[in-house]
C-alpha cells in the first residue's frame, strides 16, 4: 500500500517526496510516525491531490459483477448509487444491507435508503451506521439498526487526540 500510494496517489506522492521519505522507509506501523498527519485541511485545499477513480456507474457494476452484499459509505454517496442502480437496472439482490458512515443519516435519510433498497430487490432492507475515522476501519458500527454502537476489535484499536497548534 505504502509503493501504491508512493506512486500513485498525488498527496502522499508529494508528501513523502517533501519528507525525504521512500516506501523503504515504512515497513512498519511504528515507522508510520514518520508521516505527518494529513487533515481535512490538506484535503480542502487541494482536492485534486485526493482522486476518486471510478464513476458512480463503475461503482454500481461492481457492486452487481462482484455481487456485494453490503455497499458501505457515507450516507449521501449510499444514495446516489442506489439511485443510479436503480436506472441501469443493476441487479443488487445480494446485498444484505447498506453500511453509512462518516457523516450524520437521519431517521429521513435511513428512511428514504430503506426504500431504495426494497425496490432494488435487495435481499433485506437494513441500514446501519458504522462511527469512527474511516482511516481506522474497526471503530464502532451497529450490527443491527438500532442496536447501539459497539467494536468489533477493542484490542487493535487506539484512538488518539492531537492539538493542531502544539501537534501533541
């Protein structure tokens, strides 16, 4: 991941490059202290350093060609290829139920996803919310609407809180 991003991703390409830093560098989680850490604030000013390769249409024909079972994002994009599956026709009945996270979904939102994946043929209708940085992975998710938040592995993750002023 570290080569593919060295190489390919032009944030970090930059980054590294400003840092003195080759994939060689990071061969280890303890080495990644050596990246400094990216914000939201790098991303707003330069979003074109950030690429998203596929269009909403590639995102619906992979979900249908690798017969996804759980189409997981934030509750806006969720929607939109929902949306679009439905005007390609896109067959989604292997999906199980649909994962938000990283923004707030309201009762609304649930609503309206709940629906689209009826209509979709989907095999249930369920919408789960899942919390945490997405640069984590296994944070806090509901394995049942409704059901309350809770990790899937306490172990292996840590969560820090860093001072943009002070960087501790």
């Amino acid at each position: 991941m570290v080569e593919l991003c060295s190489r390919a991703h032009p944030f970090y390409r930059r980054l590294m490059k400003c840092e003195g830093l080759e994939p060689r560098h990071l061969q280890t989680c303890d080495d990644l202290v050596r990246l400094p850490v990216s914000t939201k604030a790098d991303f707003l000013a330069d979003p074109e350093a950030f690429p998203v390769h596929r269009s909403l249409e590639d995102a619906v024909r992979v979900v249908e060609r690798r017969r996804a079972t759980v189409p997981w994002g934030v509750a806006g994009f969720v929607r939109r290829v929902l949306v679009r599956a439905a005007e390609l026709g896109a067959d989604f009945r292997a999906v199980r139920f649909a994962m938000i996270t990283g923004e707030a979904s309201s009762r609304a939102m649930r609503d309206y996803l709940r629906r689209r994946i009826r209509e979709l043929g989907c095999a249930s209708n369920a919408v789960v919310n899942r919390y945490g940085p997405t640069e984590q992975g296994a944070s806090m998710v509901e394995c049942r609407e409704g059901a309350g938040f809770h990790s899937l592995a306490p172990d292996t993750a840590s969560h820090e809180v860093v001072d943009n002023r002070t960087g501790l």
